[in-house]
C-alpha cells in the first residue's frame, strides 16, 4: 500500500486543527482548554525545528563553503543571491502598492469601525510592544544593520536564534579560513561539519514525523483565540487585497521557475508544500528554516552549496510577502484616516520596506515593526501610529500566516535561479527517518 505523502497529513492535520478550533469557541471553557492541552504540541514543535535551525546553518554553509574549492565560486553565488533578492521584493511591493490603488479597501471603513477598533487594540501591549521596537530601530544610526551583523562572542551569537544574521557571517568567516588552509589542513574540522550537517538532516526527518499533529495543535490554538467576528468581517476587504497580491506572488514565482529553471512550476510547488504548510501554522521564516532546506536540496536536487548560503540569508533579509503587506497597510492605514499620500511618497514607501525587510527578524510579528518605520518614512501624524496598527491589528496574525508561506516560497525559488546559473542543479535524492535504520537493529 502506498504510503500518504507529507503534504496531505500536514493538510488534514490543519483541517482537523481548523475545525476542532471553532468546535472550541462554543463552550466558554473551550479556549482555555485548548491552551492548556493542544496548544503545548504545537509550541514543542515550533521549538524543536527553532533548536536545530543554528546547529543547521552552521553545519550545511561550512559544509557547502569548503566543498567550493574555489573562493571565487562563492562571491558568484552571494552577489546573485543579493541582486535578484532586492529584485524579488521591489516586485512584491510594486504588486501591494498597485492592488491597494486599484481596489482602495480603506476607502469602505466607517466611523464607527475606526472607533471600535481603536477602543480594542490602540492600547494592546502586541501595539505597544511593536512601536517601543520600530522606536529603537528609528533611533538606530544607518550603518547599524552592518554593525549588528558581525558578532562580538560567537557563542553568544550561535545560542540566539534572533541572531542568525551574525550566525551566517561567523559561519561564512569560518567556512572562508577553512578554504585558505588548505584541503589537508582543513580535513578534520571538514569531516566533523559534513557529520554534523547529516545528523541534523536526520535530525529534521524525525521531527517532521509529528509534523500533522503539530499542526493540528497550532491552528486550533489560532482559531480558539481569534479575536471578535465582527471586526474581522469589517477588514475583510483589506485582507482580501493582502491575499490577493500574495497569490499574485505565489503566481510570478512560478513563472521564473518555468522560465529560469525550465522547472514544472507545479511540481515545484507540490514538492514544496510541507515547508509552505509549516510557515502557515508557524509564521516564522526561520522555524521553517529546516525544513525548506530539506525540501529544496532533497526534493527539488538544488545543491548545497546553493542552498547553505541562499536558504538561511533569504529567511533573514528576503521578506517579499512581508513586504508586499506592509505597501498595503501603509495605504489603507492611509486611506481611512484620510493622509494624503503623494506618488514620492508611495516611493518612499517602496524604498523604506525593502531597507527595512533586510533589518526586519524572522519571526512573527516582525512585519508590524517595519510597518511602522514605513509608516514613520511617509510623514505619518506620530500620535495616530498607536491607531493605524489598531486598525490592522484583529487581521494580522492570519495575515503572518500567509505572508511567511510566500516568504518562503521566495526562498526557494531564488535557490533555484542561482544554483540553475551557477551549475548546480542535480538529481532530487530523497532520504527517509529510517533509511538506516537497519544498521543499528
């Protein structure tokens, strides 16, 4: 009998999650039944994918720098990876700024919507959290991003997921040194990396066995503590804009696949599902981090040396969905409090989000805080920020969930282009939890 692929499991598994999670809104002990008894299988996994992601990076791009052999190979691969990167994102907030003129959602929302909301979420600690954050950042110097990349105490750095930018640049550091000595030289440290890196591979098989429960236990605990209906139906309008440019997104991925890579676009994304159904439940580019690098380099056959560098730098500084939200929140946010905006100022908003989407971490609610920065680059009444996030609040959580799938879809898809450029696209070669299993029985 054959065997139920990923995907499938992990869609039950939110369906079931989906479903059990309004059957829970009905009785008044069904929300704080789901946090205390499913929400916990969720947030072990979430945990479990963020435990491996830095052991992951710094095995496979050591792994994938020393494999080179030639440094030169490596300056071609990360000036490609930045270049179309910034390419990606100019285009998904073209495609937000577009959409959000066309359609102008702000331009439906009463008064008494306004008030409501901003009675519900302007004094919200998510609100307050998020502009005490986009505050510190604003008062940050311009060459801060730089500063901030390269690490004091590589420990430190390697024990904080929210540093991942300092992890890639010890690992790249590291990796380039082990270069320069010499293959001989170099040897044990190489093997000791190349072992690290297979363990954690395997290490994302086991983990992705609980993958449907997990699922499960995270949409539940979404749906169980949605906010109130009826503020949801008010900003169903400027959701549907968000959706709608990000399967726009989804949709120009899959034409550079077909075009760049000669790559069937759907088979493209039916190998990618899992990672893309993951960032859905989690909406963290980086807890998914794992498990788009095994979908990539096993499934689709993109080699390691592409995906070591191009994966863990695209969850960092390669937002497009995020991106993409903050062009139309910033206008609708615009749009119903009635600030003008002029087109330098929607090109302000073009340049602000791309900056800020490089700075921005990969976890949820990262894009609430560039929203701000964006916000705050337009000239935006200072005293009315506070009521803009209120505004978007109720919506953003399911909003991150799909922003992260198309951050991740991008990922992906940049992985493919350059290692398609640089030679480096091979045969998918698929390994399983138990593929040696029988050596240790």
């Amino acid at each position: 009998m054959r065997k139920m692929e990923l995907h499938w499991k992990i869609l039950i598994g939110m369906v079931l999650g989906i479903l059990f999670g309004f059957g829970m809104t009905q009785p008044s002990w069904g929300e704080q039944f789901v946090a205390d008894w499913i929400q916990p299988l969720g947030t072990i996994f979430v945990k479990l994918l963020k435990l491996i992601a830095i052991p992951l990076i710094l095995a496979s791009l050591v792994k994938g720098i020393s494999d080179l052999k030639d440094i030169s190979k490596f300056r071609n691969i990360g000036l490609r990876t930045i270049v179309i990167y910034i390419c990606t994102t100019i285009v998904a907030i073209t495609i937000g700024l577009v959409l959000v003129n066309i359609l102008q959602p702000g331009e439906g929302i009463s008064e008494e919507t306004i008030t409501k909301l901003t009675e519900t979420y302007s004094n919200d600690s998510g609100v307050t959290s998020k502009l005490e954050e986009a505050s510190k950042q604003k008062d940050s110097g311009p060459l801060h991003f730089l500063e901030e990349m390269v690490p004091d105490n590589a420990i430190f750095a390697l024990s904080n997921n929210s540093l991942m930018l300092q992890v890639i640049f010890f690992t790249i550091f590291l990796g380039i040194s082990m270069l320069l000595i010499g293959e001989e030289r170099a040897k044990p440290l190489k093997d000791f990396f190349d072992s690290l890196n297979d363990v954690v591979l395997k290490m994302v098989d086991l983990i992705m066995l609980s993958a449907p429960v997990a699922v499960f236990a995270l949409l539940a605990s979404v749906v169980a503590s949605s906010s109130d209906p009826e503020l949801l139906v008010a900003l169903l309008k400027y959701a549907g804009v968000v959706v709608l440019g990000l399967f726009l997104m989804i949709v120009f991925y899959s034409i550079v696949v077909a075009s760049f890579t000669k790559y069937n676009p759907l088979t493209f994304l039916r190998k990618i599902s899992p990672a893309q159904l993951l960032a859905f439940s989690t909406s963290s580019s980086a807890a998914t981090l794992p498990v788009t690098m095994e979908r990539v380099e096993e499934h689709i056959g993109v080699d390691k040396e592409v995906t070591s560098f191009v994966l863990p730098v695209g969850a960092t500084i390669n937002m497009d969905g995020t991106s993409l939200y903050q062009g139309v929140a910033a206008v609708f946010i615009a749009q119903a409090l009635g600030f003008e905006l002029t087109i330098s100022s929607q090109l302000t908003i073009v340049l602000t989000a791309l900056l800020a989407s490089i700075g921005s971490a990969a976890v949820p609610g990262a894009g609430m805080v560039m929203l701000v920065i964006v916000l705050e680059a337009i000239g935006f009444p200072p005293d009315k920020l506070a009521i803009g996030l209120a505004l978007i609040f109720a919506v953003d959580r399911p909003l991150d969930m799909c922003r992260t799938v198309v951050n991740i879809t991008g990922d992906a898809t940049v992985a493919m282009i350059v290692a398609k450029s640089v030679g480096k696209m091979g045969k998918p070669k698929v390994e399983n939890w138990d593929d040696h299993l029988d050596e240790v029985k």
